[in-house]
C-alpha cells in the first residue's frame, strides 16, 4: 500500500515532481517505516521535496535520525534539528546544526546540541540574528588572520636575510690565518663569542636602538611636510621597516667594534 501510494502521488505531480508545490506531506511512524526502505527512500524523498512541509507523527527516536540522515547526504543543504527531551539526542546529533531547548523533559537535549535555548520563540533570533552575526565575524576573522600572516611572513623574510647570511658566509678571520695562528682558537674554546656578557648587549642594546628611534621620531615628525591622511601610513612602514634597520645597526656596531691584534697580523 506505501509502495502504491507513493507511485500513485509521484506520478500526480509530473514535471512538478522534485519542485517545491503548495503542498503538506503528514506521515505517521508505521507508515514510515516502510517509506524509509531501500525500495522507497527515493521515492519517498522525492515526494518529500515536492512538498512545502512534511510533518512526521508519532515516530521513535531512531526514525527521526534516519530522516535527517537521508536528508543530509541526499540533499544539497544544510540541515538544523532542534528538540528538548532525550529522544531527540539522535536527531540533533544527526544534523548539521543541534539545537536543544532546555525544559521540563531534563538537559539531555541541550547538552547533546550546538547551541542551547530557552524557549522555541528564541529560533528566530539565533538564526536570523545571532547566526548572521557570528558568520560574519567568523569570515572577517579568519580573513584578517590570513592578512596578518601575509604581512608578518613578508617582515620575517626580509628580517630574517641578514642573519641567515651572516649565519651561513660569515668569516672571521681567512684559512690561511685561523691554520698559522692557532690563539685565534682560544676564541671558540673559551666561548667569547656568546657569554652573558655578549647577551645582556643583544637585549639592552636593542631596547636602547628602539627608544633613541621613538624620541627621534617623535621630536622630527612634525616638521615633517606630510599630509594628514598619509601619516597613519607613514607611521605603520616606518614601524615595520625599523626591525630591518635595527639588524643593520646591530651589524654595523659589531663590525665596527671588532678589535684589531698587530700581532696576529702575517708579518
């Protein structure tokens, strides 16, 4: 008889089939149970589609699942389930979207949902609202990330240059020299080159680079003949270019301030 029925109201339709009618499909529990067989699930979706509502009577827990089941992997959309007693957990935790309304049937409901309410009034504003709200939050979030990124990545590249190169080239002294004066060892096996002595410098002097840039700044930005709209700009690249000339600094000093041995000289 289900079989027979759902043929009879497929055919009905014709070329309406599978578009959105003004039409209510009710169904009970028994009947469908055999609405959901293999044989006719795709019937029965397709007469389901067809209609404007479907409301489903007296089903059990696991018949609501197996809907939003068939609906989520047959459908192109987004399905929600809401409900607010424990035989709607396997619905709500079927769907895309759970929603749980607490009340007088316990919180199994809520706390198997996405997204709790108190009453079913307050549907629409978590959707409309609320959802439209966090989604473009979301969007603009995830968006600014990838803009910062972007950004930070370009500054550690050009950051990054100079002491990977002197990390990689750099050469204190020549070949020929380190083999014919062996005291130049005596550099690397006292550990002069990286002591406490040599970090208290990296961090003071940087913080030391850092403030003399701030009061220069600020005591010749004025007399700066720049428009009004363009110093923001002019604010954020010079702050994003100072890493760059702070490394240069910091090598110019340590180059500058290498001493200079006579005596390990080639005479």
């Amino acid at each position: 008889a289900t079989r027979a029925t759902l043929t009879a109201h497929c055919t009905s339709l014709g070329d309406s089939l599978g578009k959105e009618n003004e039409l209510a499909l009710i169904i009970d529990g028994q009947t469908l149970k055999y609405a959901l067989s293999f044989e006719l699930r795709q019937a029965f979706l397709d007469l389901a589609l067809s209609c404007k509502a479907v409301i489903c009577c007296r089903v059990s827990p696991l018949q609501k699942s197996e809907i939003v089941d068939m609906v989520k992997k047959h459908v192109k959309a987004i399905t929600l389930a809401i409900g607010d007693g424990a035989n709607d957990v396997g619905m709500i935790q079927t769907a895309h979207v759970g929603v749980g309304i607490s009340g007088n049937e316990g919180m199994q409901a809520t706390n198997s949902s996405d997204y709790s309410i108190a009453q079913f009034s307050y549907l629409e504003k978590l959707l409309l609202v609320h959802g439209a709200w966090s989604y473009n939050r979301v969007t603009k979030c995830i968006l600014y990330c990838f803009y910062k990124n972007v950004v930070l990545y370009i500054i550690e590249i050009f950051t990054a240059l100079p002491p990977f190169t002197l990390g990689i080239f750099d050469r204190p002294c020549s070949q020929q020299n380190m083999l014919r004066f062996p005291q130049l060892y005596r550099i690397t096996q006292n550990a002069e080159g990286f002591n406490t002595k040599f970090s208290h410098l990296a961090v003071w002097g940087s913080m030391i680079l850092w403030i003399l840039f701030f009061i220069v700044y600020s005591a010749f930005w004025p007399s700066i003949p720049i428009a009004p709209d363009m110093q923001g700009q002019a604010m954020k690249e010079a702050v994003s270019t100072e890493p760059c000339w702070l490394e240069k600094l910091r090598r110019a000093a340590e180059v500058c301030g290498q001493p200079q041995n006579p005596s390990l000289r080639p005479g």
